[in-house]
C-alpha cells in the first residue's frame, strides 16, 4: 500500500497542479521498491505523464516502455486489488500514449 501511495499523490499532483517534474518526483520513490513490480509499472506510467507535462519527449517515451514492460510482469497477489484493473495490451498502451501526446501539445 506505501508504494501506490506514492502513485496516487502523483496522479493528484498532475490532475490538480499540471506540475509534471513534480509528479515524477512523487512517483519515483517506487523504483526502489523491487518487490512491487506492478505498482511501479503504474509509478512509471505517472512518471511518463509528467515528463509530458514537461515537454520531454524521449524520457516520456522510455518511462511508457518501461510502464507497459513491468505492468505485463506479475505481481504479487495483494498488488492485484490496488490501481487500474486494466489487461496489458496495445489499446492500454495507446490510452497512455495518447494522454502523454495530448499532455506534449
């Protein structure tokens, strides 16, 4: 529950202040939570979102890769009831790329 903690303050600092290095910064915490393989798939989706929010493109694109990467990854079974229910696909991955390019201008 800590490590989604993190995620959702990301997810509030982005819907509430557009502050998209910030968002990252409340995000990033997760990567250091090896364990939590999914939960830091959602961090690195929030940290794609935020790098958009600030106009950097390449590091967008490498935190999608690796959001999409460690959310097809099984996670632990109390990790399953946290988050988005969502089935890692394509259409996952356009939803995000879509916000992100909506979040680049």
């Amino acid at each position: 529950m800590v490590g989604y903690t993190f995620v959702r303050r990301s997810m509030l600092i982005i819907n509430f202040t557009g502050d998209g290095l910030r968002a990252v910064d409340a995000a990033a915490p997760v990567l250091d939570m090896p364990e939590l393989s999914w939960v830091r798939g959602l961090a690195c989706k929030q940290m794609a979102m935020g790098y958009a929010l600030a106009r950097q493109s390449d590091a967008t694109a490498r935190a999608l890769d690796d959001a999409m990467r460690l959310l097809d990854t099984p996670g632990r079974e109390d990790e399953a009831h946290l988050g988005q229910r969502s089935v890692v696909v394509d259409d996952l991955y356009a939803v995000y790329r879509t916000t992100c390019d909506i979040y680049l201008g």
